[in-house]
C-alpha cells in the first residue's frame, strides 16, 4: 500500500495545500491575492513539523485570506465580508470614531448573523434579528437605525460587486415603539430628494453693515450694524438671497456712549411670510459720548421733572398772592 500521507494535500478554490518536505518538515503553501508593487500572485510558505499543525496552519491561513483578501462568492459569510469592507472600504473613508462604532457592531451584536453565508441572507432573518434586539434587549429604535444604517452599506458594497443581487436590509422595517418609521431605502430617497432640491447659503455675512443708527448725545451722529454671525439657511434650490424679505427692529436712536459689539437690535428673515430666522444686529464701533451735551440732557431732565415742576407751581403762586396784597 502506498504512504498517502507525504502527498500534497490540496484545497478548493485556490485555498493553497501542504506538503512533505525531502527533511520531512512539512511546508504550508497558500495563494493570499495579488501582490500590487509586482503584479504576480502573492504566495506564502510556512513550515512546520507535523502533518497536523500543517493543517491547522492552512486552516488559519485560509481563514485570514477570506477575511482580509479576496474571496469566494459562494463560501463568503456574512462576517467575512463585513470585516473585508470596513478595512478596505471604510477603514480610510470614515472617522476613526465612525470606525471603531462599525466594527463593535460586529464583534458585540452581527456575531450570530455573521455565520450565515452572505448568499443566503434573506429579509426575513434581518427582520427578526431587529425585533429580538428590541424586544428582548429593548435596543432603542435610535440604535438599531445606526446598526442598519452599517449593515445596509456594507450589503450594498456587495450587491455593486455582485456579490448578492440586491440588497436585503432594503425590505426591513425597523422596529419603532409605536412610531411609524420609514425603512431605510424609503428614508434614503427623502434625503435624495431633499439634497437635489435644497442647498444650505450663506444670506448674511458678519461683515456686511446692515444700517446706521442715530445716536444721541455724541458729537458722531450714527454708528453702524451688523449681524452677529454669519447666517446659513437650508434655501430651495435656485433662491436668490437677495429675494428674502428683512424685517429691522432696531433702537433708535441710541444713547452714547456706545460699545463695539453691544446689541441695538435684531434682523429676521422671512421667505413667503414664514420667518426663517433672526439674528442680533451689534454696534461695529465705539461711540464716545458729549460731557457737554450730557450736561444739557441732565439740566432739562431736571427741570421737566415732577418735583421741580411742583416746586416752581408752589414759588410762583406765592409771588401772585403777594403782588396781589
């Protein structure tokens, strides 16, 4: 009978083989993609003393390729393919922060359907994965729309590659609590819709001086305004800003002194009657105020006041009864 147990042991699907060295070593070899500086097939070698850690090396080393390379449509899982695309379509795309979220969600709650082969991944299982984890882990409807929202990236990723023809998480529909939620594909052809529509502008820059105010008591007779920030607003396409209607309330005039920045007022922008928003308006300068006119202001305060005019009554009706004596 011959020793079957130094021929080579090959694997499907380019998964590589082992094999029995002349100093009865045995050496692993594995086809694990492309290599991009040559363009030839990268191949690893690793050897080792028995046939057993052989296997379990190929195993490993298999594994590693379908999570990190290029895989088989057909054997593919679920979590394979989710860690192939967060490291190769997300891992440089997104926040470091958005990255880590992504991968917890797999490793703490896609684990039991990351076993299911990506071809065999029917709505039906989404469905009821999302109605367990709101149900019996009382998940908010907030979070599982996050937890969607990866998945539903990640399966489009492989329907674009072919990989499924279409994309399950678009016929699921998110547990909600009572409150209608639109499933995913619907929301997402909203937000379509509203960004060919809609477009944020600028309406008011910090530097445009909206109007001059009368100031009273100052040798400078007006100090101009302007908003207190720059002002964008989510408009419909094809607005001209110079169309929305300002409405001023402002405080005039105004009594020096005057400081850079105080508030004289507000502006509110409407669209067909709707106000939109409505900003402070503030002094772009220092007005110093008039000691002289200040004086002045303060004499005849003094003598518009109640008790001066009630003293005076008082005075001039005792020089009438004396004149009339």
């Amino acid at each position: 009978m011959k020793d079957t147990s130094k021929k080579a042991m090959r694997r499907g699907h380019n998964e590589g083989n082992i094999r029995q060295r002349t100093d009865g070593r045995w050496e692993v070899r594995l086809s694990a993609g492309i290599d991009y500086k040559t363009g030839k097939p990268r191949r690893t070698s690793t050897c080792c003393n028995t046939r057993q850690e052989a296997i379990a090396i190929l195993q490993q080393q298999a594994h590693e390729v379908r999570t990190q390379g290029w895989r088989d449509p057909m054997s593919v899982t679920l979590g394979e393919w989710y860690e192939y695309w967060l490291d190769t379509y997300m891992k440089d795309t997104v926040k470091q922060s958005t990255y880590a979220s992504y991968r917890s969600y797999l490793n703490k709650h896609f684990c039991v359907l990351g076993k299911i082969l990506l071809k065999k991944l029917e709505p039906h299982t989404l469905q009821e994965f999302y109605n367990y984890k709101f149900r019996e882990e009382g998940l908010s409807p907030k979070t599982l729309r996050n937890y969607h929202m990866a998945l539903h990236k990640c399966l489009q990723q492989a329907v674009k590659e072919h990989l499924l023809v279409y994309n399950p998480c678009d016929a699921v529909t998110l547990p909600s609590g009572g409150t209608q939620v639109q499933s995913f594909s619907e929301t997402s052809r909203l937000f379509d819709w509203g960004f060919e529509n809609f477009s944020y502008q600028t309406v008011l820059e910090e530097a445009e001086l909206v109007k001059e105010v009368s100031v009273a008591l100052s040798k400078v007779d007006h100090v101009s305004v302007h908003p207190a920030a720059d002002v964008e607003l989510l408009l419909p396409k094809g607005t001209d800003p110079a169309s929305l209607e300002r409405t001023l309330d402002l405080e005039s005039p105004v009594d020096a002194p005057v400081t850079e920045g105080q508030v004289l007022g507000t502006l509110s922008l409407s669209l067909e009657g709707e106000v939109l928003t409505t900003v402070d308006l503030l002094a772009s300068h220092d007005v110093e105020a008039s000691g002289l006119l200040l004086f002045w202001r303060n004499v005849r305060n003094f003598f518009s006041s109640t008790a001066v005019k009630v003293t005076q009554r008082i005075c001039l009706c005792h020089l009438l009864i004396k004149y009339a004596k």
